[in-house]
C-alpha cells in the first residue's frame, strides 16, 4: 500500500510539473521539450542503477518503475529529434528510428535487469517496430490483417521463448504473447481465415492454459471467446437463435473446464 501510494503520488508530481510549465511557459520551444525528456531519461535510468535492491524487494520494483518511465521519456526524447523541428525525417522514417531506439534501450534495460515491466516494454516496442515496418514495406495494402498476422507470428514466437525459459519473466512473456496472440488475430478477422485463426487462438489458449496449469493463460482465452466468438457467431449464425446458441455451448464448456481445474491443483 506504501508502496503503491508513493507511485501514485509521484505521478501526480509529474503530471503537476508538466500543467505547471505549460501555463508558465506557454510557447515552450522544442530544444527545450527535448532538454527536458532527455534530461529525464537520463536522470531516472542513473536512479534506478544506484537503487541498492538486494537491500529491499521494494526497491527492485521501484527501479522497474523508473526504468519504464525512463523509456516513456527516451521516447518523447527521440520522437522529438526526429520531428520536424530537428532532423525531419518524415512520416515514414520518424516512427522507425523511434521505435528502434526504444526497442532497443528496453532490450538493453530488460537484459540487465530481468524484470517484467522491463520484458513488457522490450516486448510492445518489439511489436511495434514490427507493425510499423509491415505498413512502410506495403503501404495501406495489407492493412490491417498483414501488420495484424504479423504481431501474430511474433506472439507465438515470443510465447514459445517464454516457455523454454529465453525470455524472463516467464509469466510476463505469457502475459505478453497471449495478448499479442489475441489483438493479432482481432486485426486479422476482416478475412475467413483471419476468423479461422481468431477461433484457433481462442482454443490455443485455453488448451495451452490446461495443459499449463496456468490460470493466466486461460484467462486470457475466456477472454478472448467472450470477445471474437460473439463477432463469428453473429456472422454466421445470424439467423434465428443459433447464435446464441453457439455462445451458451462455449459458455458450458469454458464453465467445465473452470470446474476441472477447481478439482486439480492450479498454478498461477
């Protein structure tokens, strides 16, 4: 709780900081902008290497903390030199060089310090710098479902990394790849076999969360059902009760399969 309120009320300092400059510096200028983000990468990723967090566990998760917000700011950082006031690299060039840059502080931060606000990063930049490439090499072509596929394959990947233990946090990288997994197949189901996968994704998951004895997984397939079977059920079975129907079939089954693992021992 401690903990938690001392986050939350640096936040609300921050968020102050930022009014605050606004209302006394109204036409701040863009050398300034990036002094300050800048500036602030620097300061919280120093912070969080001084942090002495064999002292306290506390305070790993508090440098965690700070090396996130130092990405957040390396970005701003980086977003801004890019832009048209300094390099002008464009539409096209200015999210990659961002991306890249960040993927890899978060990599560089991740494999320093194992930690899953750290892998969560490494792992959004990753899937980001993936999509955007996918839109700058085929531009509005194979848009949405390519860039959508594209963070489906990544995902799967990802998972895999995270259950031979390469990607640490392993709980982190199952947060991650099922997520990834999830809005991928989302982004792909303008097309059959995008719905084809969507449903595989769906069954994946909780048959990968059965078979893990992992209660995240399988919460990250309900809901995924309770999202993307509605959507194909509708579609296809419009017509009289059939989707709903189909809806109660699956609610019977996930309600089995929550009733089985109450009876078997569970790992979170």
């Amino acid at each position: 709780m401690v903990e938690a309120l001392g986050y939350l009320g640096a936040v609300f300092a921050l968020v102050a900081g930022f009014i605050a400059v606004r209302q006394i510096w109204p036409a701040i200028p863009a050398s300034a902008e990036l002094a300050f983000t800048g500036v602030a990468a620097i300061a919280l990723l120093l912070i969080g290497i001084m942090l002495r967090t064999l002292d306290h566990e506390a305070f790993g998760r508090l440098r965690s903390v700070m090396w996130l917000t130092s990405t957040a700011s390396l970005a701003a950082a980086v977003g801004l030199l890019t832009g048209p006031q300094f390099w002008d690299l464009g539409p096209a060039g200015r999210p990659l060089v961002t991306e890249a840059v960040v993927t890899a502080y978060a990599v560089m931060l991740w494999w320093r310090y194992r930690a899953t606000l750290q892998h969560l990063a490494m792992f959004a930049g990753t899937a980001a710098l993936l999509g955007t490439g996918i839109a700058q090499v085929w531009p509005g072509i194979i848009l949405p479902w390519g860039s959508g596929f594209g963070l489906w394959v990544l995902s799967l990947l990802w998972g895999i990394g995270a259950h031979r233990a390469y990607l640490v946090p392993r709980t982190a990288g199952y947060a991650a790849a099922g997520i990834g997994l999830l809005v991928g197949a989302q982004l792909t189901m303008d097309l059959p076999a995008g719905q084809a996968l969507a449903v595989m994704t769906v069954a994946g998951l909780l048959a990968a969360g059965v078979a893990l004895r992992r209660v995240l997984l399988l919460g990250l397939g309900a809901s995924g059902a309770i999202v993307i079977l509605p959507q194909i059920a509708i579609r296809y079975l419009a017509r009289g009760a059939g989707a709903a129907a189909a809806i109660f079939a699956v609610g019977l089954v996930m309600l089995g399969v929550a009733l089985w693992l109450a009876r078997t021992r569970t790992k979170a």
